[in-house]
C-alpha cells in the first residue's frame, strides 16, 4: 500500500472510530492487577527520579508514559516519573531536554535533527510513529490540495518555531516552491481555528489526531482536502522518544531501565487501546471526555504507522540508520538545516536493541 493510500485509510479510520464512539469496553476494564502487584513489590526500593516532557497537549501516542507508570513497569525498573509535563511544541521539548530541564522526551524526529543540528544535544531513542502522519490540510469547498503546486498563492498559517514549520518549509523546498509564492500567517496552536474561521487557507495537520475532529466541525468527512507529506518528498520519522546525551553518556543504565520500561508499555498500548484510552482520560479533568478520541488516534496509529519493515524484523520503536540518513539529507538539500550533523550523533539504537533482546 502506499504512503497516500495508508494515510487517507488511517483519517478515515480514526473518523469512523470517532463516529462509531469506539467501543473496546471489554478491553477497557481489564484488570490491572498484576501491573498494581509488581508496583507495590518495587515501592520500598530506592528509584532514580526523572521528568518527562512531550511536545504538546496529551494525545493518543503519550501513552506508553502513563501505562508505564500505572502498570509498574517504571517501579519495576527502579524509576520514579515525577513529572509528565505537556509541551508547547517538538522544538521547545528538544530544548527543555537538551538543557537538562527534563530528563525525557517525546517529538518529532525530523526536529530532533533539527535541534541537534544548532547544538541541542539531543538523541533519539525509539521511534514511536514509523511513517510520519503531517500533512497539509484546507477546507474542500475553498481549496482543493491535489499537489503542493495548489499551495501557491495561499494563506498557510503555523507557529514558526514547531515541528510543523520545519515540515511546511521541508515541504515547499522539496517541490521547488518559494516561499514568496505563499502567504505567511504566524497562529498560535491549535491551528484548526484559524482554518475553520478562513482566516487562513491551509494549516499543517497531523493526519492521526486533528483531522478528524477538525472534519467534524468543517462540515464531516471529506470536507478537508488532504495533501499527505509522506507522498510528496517528506518521507521522515514521525515522532519518538528521546533523551539528552548528557545522560546517555553520564547514565546509560538509567536511559536502557527507562527504554526497557517504555517499549514494555509500547507492547501493553498495542494490545490494549481502549485501557490505555481510559487511563489518559482519567490523567486530567479538562480530558475526561476525550476517551473516545484517544481510542482513535491510538488504533489509527496502531494501524498504520507504529510498525514497519524495520520493527517486523527488530521489534517496536527500532530505527534505521538508512531512513535516519535519509531524512538528515532531506533536510540538508531543502536548506532546512544549514549544518548536518553526524548520523550517529542523531540516535542510539542500541537500547532498543538491548530491551528487545
């Protein structure tokens, strides 16, 4: 199947899961018993204690960071998380890890090079979401995104420091399209507004969480037209998990403990959606309502984007040296970074290798 084709199939799959109200309530009130048991056993143990951060808002791929926690999966690794904080984008969270303000993270990969690239010492540890879910997203009935050519002349608006930005000049550099042939609005996220109101024309969407939401409000599905990254010379890592190489150095055995923990939780989500839903749900008052739309976001991308060629053969989260190389000369040839850094400085697999065995 190709890219195209795996990304309209995953919105339309998270769409009819909203829809649908996503069901899974057997899965939903499985027991946690045996991960409350093997908590309660490691409680009394001394724990290293870290902070994590995301790069935005809890959605459906932070869980592995809840389930490893209420599982015990971290107890049982001698950690203690003593904060999962929400972000403000993939670009501040590099920041905040690389500073030593966090000891984990989690975002986007190709800003992770980004970051490394101005001397943000920051280094992939798994890659969460194999085929990246950005895209461009209009209103059906005032644009039709049938190639990046149909962005000329638009009012494309995002926050200029983000993921987001980084994949829109990607996007433009990689088909040949000058920035000057586009109009360019500074929006804080969430962009969706802007959109829905024709403030601007197109915004950058991530087609396994805002789309079909934004659907709903702009008239259901099909009302958006979608023009997929991956199909049009941004084919990169979506998101993942990361840490400073501070403590890659300092502390290995405390990054292996934590990824051992983390891709644990990883194969717990897979097997588990609707339990993984519910437990984000519950993470927040303001997300109590939002089970059903974390239930979507988790099947889409466990549908469509958290397992490849690579993770058939190496197990969830495993990186490719070849796609890593790929994705620093994507950047480099689109003038999205001035500087490349070295592949090996952009990754370690070897924890992931070592937590799969």
């Amino acid at each position: 199947m190709s890219h195209l084709a795996r990304l309209l199939a995953l919105a339309a799959a998270f769409a009819l899961l909203v829809l649908a109200g996503c069901g899974g309530e057997d899965d939903a009130t499985e027991s946690t018993t045996a991960g409350g048991t093997a908590a309660a056993a490691a409680a009394d143990e001394p724990k290293d204690t870290v902070k994590v951060q995301l790069d935005y808002q809890i959605r459906g791929n932070h869980g592995m960071f809840f389930v490893a926690e209420e599982q015990g999966f971290f107890a049982e690794e001698g950690i203690e998380v003593e904060d999962i904080r929400i972000g403000t984008g993939s670009a501040d969270a590099m920041r905040i890890v690389g500073d030593g303000q966090a000891d984990f993270g989690f975002g986007d990969l190709p800003t992770l090079v980004t970051a490394r690239s101005q001397g943000v010492p920051v280094v992939a540890l798994a890659a969460v979401n194999q085929l990246t879910p950005l895209g461009m997203c209009a209103k059906n009935d005032k644009h039709q995104l049938n190639s990046p050519e149909d962005l000329k002349g638009l009012t494309f608006g995002a926050h200029t420091a983000g993921s987001t930005y980084i994949f829109y000049k990607a996007l433009l550099a990689a088909n040949g399209i000058d920035r000057s042939e586009i109009t360019e609005r500074t929006v804080t996220p969430p962009y969706e507004n802007f959109l829905l109101q024709d403030r601007v024309d197109f915004v950058p969407c991530y087609i396994d969480a805002e789309v079909p939401e934004l659907e709903a409000h702009a008239g259901g599905p099909g009302s958006l037209s979608i023009l997929p990254g991956a199909e049009n010379g941004y084919d990169v890592y979506g998101s993942g998990l990361f840490t400073n190489q501070e403590l890659v150095d300092g502390d290995p055995d405390l990054v292996q403990r934590f990824v051992n923990a983390y891709l644990k939780a990883f194969a717990y989500v897979v097997e588990h959606p609707a339990e993984t839903a519910q437990l984000l749900a519950e993470s927040s008052p303001e997300l109590e309502d939002k089970k059903d739309v974390f239930q979507a976001q988790l099947q889409a991308d466990i549908d469509h984007t958290f397992t490849s060629e690579s993770t058939e053969e190496h197990g969830l989260g495993a990186m490719d040296r070849e796609k890593w190389e790929n994705t620093i000369t994507t950047l480099a040839d689109q003038k999205v970074i001035e500087t490349s850094p070295e592949v090996d400085t952009v990754y370690s697999e070897e924890f992931v290798s070592n937590a799969q065995g």
